[in-house]
C-alpha cells in the first residue's frame, strides 16, 4: 500500500523520498520536470532514468535539466531511449575549455526540483545518486499549487541552460506564495539572494538561530551577525557533519570554529555518515529549505533555491528531524581545537585564500 501524505511532507531518509518521487512519477499524467546538480550512473540513477522513461513512452511531457559539472559521469546515451520517446534533456552551461574556463567553469546550477502535474513539487538537497543513500537530508514535498509556480521557474532555467549571457535580476527575482516566498540565487558578488535574506533572518531572531549543513564556510558578514546573535542572547547552534564527503572543506572550517564558539555559537558534529540538509530555522517559526550550502560557494557562485515560509505543520515536523539530527551529534571540543596540531593550523592558513572556491 502507498504511503499517503500531508500536503507539505519532509523527508530526511533518501530511500523514502526517492520512493515517494518514484511513485509520483509513476501516477504522472500531464508533465514531469526535473531540474538536479547531479544524477549518477548507477541504481538510483538508473531507476529515475527508466521511470520518466516509461511515463514519456506514455505520452507524458518528460523534461530534464542537469548540471553538466553533476552530470559528467553520464554517457551521451544514457538517456537515449528516453530522447527517442520524446523526452528532452538539456546539460545546463556545458564545460568549455576557453579563454574564461575557470570563471565559467565554476558557476554551477545547484538547484534541485521535481515538478509534476502543476500539483507536485520536490525541493530540498538531495540528488539523484545512490552515493547519498546513507546521508541525512532534507527534502520537501508540496502538493498543492505552488507547483505551478516552480514549473515558471523551471522554464526558464530550461531556456537559459546554454546561454553565455543572462538576465540575472530576471533568474534571481523572489516568487511570493501565500504564507512563503521563493528565492533563487545567481553566480553573482552583488546580488546574493539567498545569502542577503539568511543575514536579514539572522539579525532579527530574537530567541533561536539553527543552521544545519554540510559545509560551513560564510563569509564576514555572516559569521559577524552569528556571532553578534550569540552575544545579544540568541541560542544560535550550528551543525555540520563530523566527516563531510570534501576533506578540505572540513580542514578550512575548522579555523572558524574556534573564534565562533568564543563568541558564543554552539557547533555540533553529526556523527553517524554525511549530514547533507541545507536548513535554516529561526525562532522556531521561521524555516528555509532547499539547494544552497552556508559557505562564500553557494552564496556568490551558484544557482540556487530555497523557500522561505511560517507554517506551524513544516516547522512541527522540521523540528522533529532537528531534534533527531542532534541526538546523532557530539559537541564542539573547544580544548581540543585549541591544541590541535601545527601541522592543521597550517593547512588551515594555506586553503584559506582558496575558501571562495571549495
């Protein structure tokens, strides 16, 4: 028997949500579009491949859009059967070795939805791999009809996937809906969406800010208004994975705990596989949801989305996975940073001028 669901649904176990995806797809009538960083050639990539497959062999309208960077392990004719029933999948901006490969090159589409039947939508942090099978995610589920809403959006992502030159205010413009707002970044210094509403959210949180992430590299502002909210009596608690799946990352981190934690921001470490949510609550009233990681990468250089909203039934149940999530987790060890080797201190100071990047 199916699972049925509420109207807004948080999973954090990948082999749930890609189940409850799978049998949407399945149930498709209309359309189905799918817009990821990644898909893997293997069992999960594999099982999502056949089943738009079989839905465009229907007669349904299959549509993908995959990050070229996610999707470069991917043969040319891994969705062949797909294209020949009618399906379309495009590469968003594939990699060129030019003059600009490296400034190109790094500006990545990291936005992950699914939206089906302008009654469906998925959007959190996972993507189609089997690699992230044992990963703790966040992913949400809406039906209702902001789908249609998140189709617009994917249309025009569909549109500018090949483009050397965008409108960027256009891809980056909020959406409102009723008790939420949809809000996309683009690779850019200036405009940063995302990051701009995270420092907007953080200096007005009265009693609690609670982050979780697997990658934790924010620039001054950010780390500034965390700290500013610690000391002005907000609990503010941060958790990232013990062991992230990019070792540099948790290197370089590392020499921002130290400080953070002085000023008063709790970390904590999930202990058991990689914490891959991306989620955001503010005094236990005001949730995020969606692609982007609190690091300088996501903020300038990436496209990508989050919805920001205030109902009671998501923060209920993103406070259970929260509640969870820090069961599973061991606290900062202050004493222990602190004496940490040399030998880490100085590959902390060595990637630093790097953080943009990682």
């Amino acid at each position: 028997m199916k699972e049925i669901f509420e109207p807004y649904h948080l999973f954090d176990d990948p082999i749930k949500y890609y189940n409850a995806m799978l049998d949407d797809i399945e149930n498709a009538r209309h359309y189905i579009y799918l817009e990821t960083y990644r898909v893997g050639n293997d069992s999960i990539g594999v099982k999502f491949r056949d089943a738009l497959t079989e839905k465009a062999r229907q007669g349904v309208e299959v549509k993908v859009l995959i990050d070229s960077w996610g999707g470069k392990s991917l043969s040319d004719s891994f969705f062949k059967t797909l294209e020949f029933y009618g399906g379309e999948v495009r590469y968003f901006e594939k990699l060129k070795f030019n003059f600009d490969f490296f400034t190109k090159g790094h500006k990545r589409n990291h936005r992950k939805l699914l939206i089906i039947d302008d009654e469906i939508s998925y959007i959190g942090s996972t993507n189609i791999t089997e690699y992230n099978l044992n990963w703790r995610e966040m992913v949400m589920r809406l039906k209702c009809d902001i789908s249609v809403k998140f189709k617009k959006l994917f249309e025009e992502d569909f549109k500018i996937f090949n483009k050397y030159v965008i409108d960027k205010k256009k891809n980056a413009r909020t959406i409102k809906h009723q008790t939420c707002e949809i809000i996309r970044d683009v690779p850019s210094i200036t405009i940063q969406r995302v990051g701009k509403r995270y420092l907007q959210l953080i200096k007005r949180a009265k009693k609690q800010v609670l982050i979780e992430t697997p990658y934790f590299l924010p620039g001054f502002l950010l780390r500034k208004s965390l700290m500013d909210a610690a000391k002005r009596g907000v609990d503010v608690t941060i958790i990232i994975p013990k062991n992230s799946d990019v070792g540099v990352v948790d290197i370089l981190r590392n020499k921002y705990l130290g400080p953070m934690h002085e000023a008063g921001v709790k970390f904590l470490f999930y202990i058991p596989h990689n914490l891959h949510a991306k989620v955001l609550l503010i005094d236990d009233e005001t949730y995020s949801i969606g692609s982007p990681n609190f690091d300088y990468r996501s903020f300038r250089y990436m496209y990508e989305l989050v919805i920001i909203g205030k109902r009671e039934d998501i923060i209920a149940q993103l406070e259970k996975h929260i509640q969870k999530t820090i069961r599973q987790s061991q606290a900062f060890d202050y004493e222990r940073w602190l004496n940490r080797p040399v030998i880490n201190k100085f590959f902390e100071w060595l990637l630093l001028p790097f953080r943009h990047l990682l």
